[in-house]
C-alpha cells in the first residue's frame, strides 16, 4: 500500500488527506507544525504527525520510508521539500503557481529517481490538462485562451470579492510578471493587465492577466500557437480597485503589508463557486474553427463536512496525479507537466468525479 505524506494541514492539505482516505489503496499521513490544525480532520483512517517542515532533520524523519509526498506548503518551501524528497527517493507533488519555483524544481528532476511533479491543482493545473486536450484535435493552432476564477457566490463588498484559499499565492498572481505568447513569440506580460469581459450563463465577468495559472504550456505550445494567455476571472470592478493597491499605493512593495490588509479586511468564504473557461481556435479541415470548454463547480458536502469549491477542485487535481503516478499511467520519474495528462484519464480516474459540475 503506497504511504503519502501531505505537508500542512490547511484548508486545501485537509482536504487532500481526507480525499485521498476514501479510497482504498493509501497510507495517509497528516502533518503540520501546529497541532490544532490536525484536528481539522475527521478522517478516522489518516495518522497525523506535528512536525515543522522549515528544518530539514524533522522533514527527513517523516518522509524516510515513505512513497509519495505531497506539498501543500507555502510556495517559498517547495524546493527545499522537493529536494528533500528527491534525496530519499519519495515522489513529489505541489500545489505551486510560482513560475520560478517551478523551474528550480525542474532542474532537481533532471538527475531524480522519482517523479517531481509541481503545479497539480487548479490553475496551474487542471485548466492546462484541459487546454491541451483541445488543441490535439486541430491540424494548427491559432489561439489557446484560459480563464479560471475562484468566486463568492454572494459577493457584498466593493472588491467584489472573499478570500477563498493563499493569500500569499493569491498576492503573487496579482504582483508577479505573467507568461504568454504574443504574435507567436513567447513574453512576459504584466499582471491586472490585458483587461477584458465576458458574459457565461448571463453573468458578466472581467479577466485580467495574472501570473503562474499557464503552468508550463508556453514551452510546451512554443513555435506551435500564435496566441496564448492564462487570465484570472472576476466581477466587474475588481481589477480596477486591486490595482489601485498594489500600483497607485505601492503595495506590490510591500507584500506583507498588502496580506495583513487583505486578511484583516477580507473575510474568506466556503460558498463559493469555481469557473473554467478554455477555448481554443485553430484550422480543422482547412477551416478555421473554435471549440470551448466550460464548467462552473460549486462546494458540496462530503462525509458531513461542507468543502468549498476550490477545496474540491484542488484537492481532486493532485489526487488525480498521485493516483495516475502509482498506477503506472505517468512516468515512474522525471518531471511531469499538467498538460502531460490526458483529460480522460484523469476524469476516468477515481477522483475525476469531483470535477463534475
């Protein structure tokens, strides 16, 4: 029975453990530094284990003899735990959207025994699965568009907005340069920048550029799309007022600054719902022609506990993966892209449920 750790039992580690626990086939292991936090879960099946994942002698400990370690640390921890894992020969898996992180995290693989396999949530994640399940289907390919929110479903303040997972992550998508490709050249782009609309089942959203949501697809599509850009969804009004923040008052400077603001200010929310919006446009035939991909996915209740979108979402991607890995689906080391993964066989999988509107 494979045995996978999962550093840091928040919202989203939680809800990773107690997924991964109801199906059969799994060792879990819990761990955070603060033990109140492991008792978030309900799980009767998931050992738990305090320990701080910041030094290096108690990471060993908990891995040492393991299989599979899941991050869902912050981003600034993920190449000292992925480097970690390497050395013991344990599969690594994150939940990151740093684009630098993940390229530090590359560069371990290329001499690993195991699977390093970062960005295994949402966005980067599942939109990039779906993103190049549409364009294997195109003779040439002209634009690949993803659009990806996380949203209350009953907004009441003028951002529009409740905090709904990282607020650090949250901070670097808004603050961090942005990958694309332009005119077919592969750039960086500025982030609240590339502002647009759009109406879906007749509400009307705005999206706007922000950093990491591509995972890995601008190397992946390089010399093959002429356009590609990941923007994050919200309602109207949102974009302008964030940028006020981070521009007009300078807080991109002051990162810590902004996350006590926006912490202290900004209550989070369970009801929320999350939207995936890909469409991909391209020559099928000798004609040109678009297909789309769209789906909203709301919270539920699972084993008596009410679990928020996008702590269903995020915890099925990385399942998804881990499952895939220990079946023999994906390769058994290296790094692994998202887009590596066929949609079918993840939405096939035994977690594909999840992603079920």
């Amino acid at each position: 029975m494979p045995s996978v750790v999962i550093l840091g039992a928040g919202k989203i580690g939680t809800s990773i453990a107690q997924m991964l626990s109801r199906v059969d086939g799994y060792a879990v292991t819990l761990t955070d530094s603060d033990a109140e936090r492991l008792n978030y879960t309900s799980a009767e099946n998931v050992e738990k284990a305090q320990i701080d994942a910041h030094h290096r002698q108690a990471l060993e400990m908990v891995l040492e003899g393991k299989d599979l370690v899941i991050s869902a640390l912050p981003f600034f921890l993920s190449v000292p735990v992925s480097q970690t894992a390497a050395e013991l020969g344990v599969h690594y898996f994150d939940l990151t959207e740093d684009v630098e992180t993940t390229r530090k995290i590359k560069s371990l693989a290329a001499r690993a025994e195991t699977v390093l396999m970062p960005q295994c949530g949402l966005a980067p994640g599942f939109v990039g699965i779906v993103a190049r399940d549409l364009t294997r289907s195109f003779d040439k390919l002209e634009a690949v568009r993803m659009r990806v929110g996380a949203l209350p479903q009953f907004p009441t303040n003028a951002l529009k907005y409740n905090l709904t997972w990282s607020t650090d992550g949250l901070i670097n998508e808004y603050c961090n340069p942005c990958e694309a490709i332009v005119e077919g050249m592969r750039r960086e782009v500025l982030p609240l920048e590339g502002y647009e609309e759009f109406a879906l089942d007749g509400t009307r959203y705005e999206a706007f550029n922000t950093s990491g949501g591509l995972g890995t697809l601008c190397e992946t599509l390089e010399d093959q799309v002429f356009t590609l850009d990941y923007k994050t969804v919200r309602y109207p009004g949102h974009r302008d007022m964030f940028k006020m923040l981070v521009d007009d008052l300078r807080l991109a400077q002051k990162r810590n600054l902004l996350r006590e603001i926006l912490e202290s200010a900004i209550p989070m929310t369970v009801q929320d719902v999350v939207l995936v919006f890909v469409t991909v446009s391209g020559l099928k035939n000798g004609r040109l022609t678009q297909e789309s991909f769209a789906r909203k996915i709301y919270g539920r209740e699972i084993d008596g506990q009410f679990w928020s979108a996008i702590q269903v979402t995020t915890a099925a991607g990385v399942c998804g993966a881990v499952d895939l890995v220990v079946n023999g689906t994906l390769p058994s080391r290296g790094f692994i892209k998202q887009e590596d993964i066929a949609l079918d066989d993840l939405m096939r999988g035994r977690f594909g449920h999840y992603w079920e509107p």
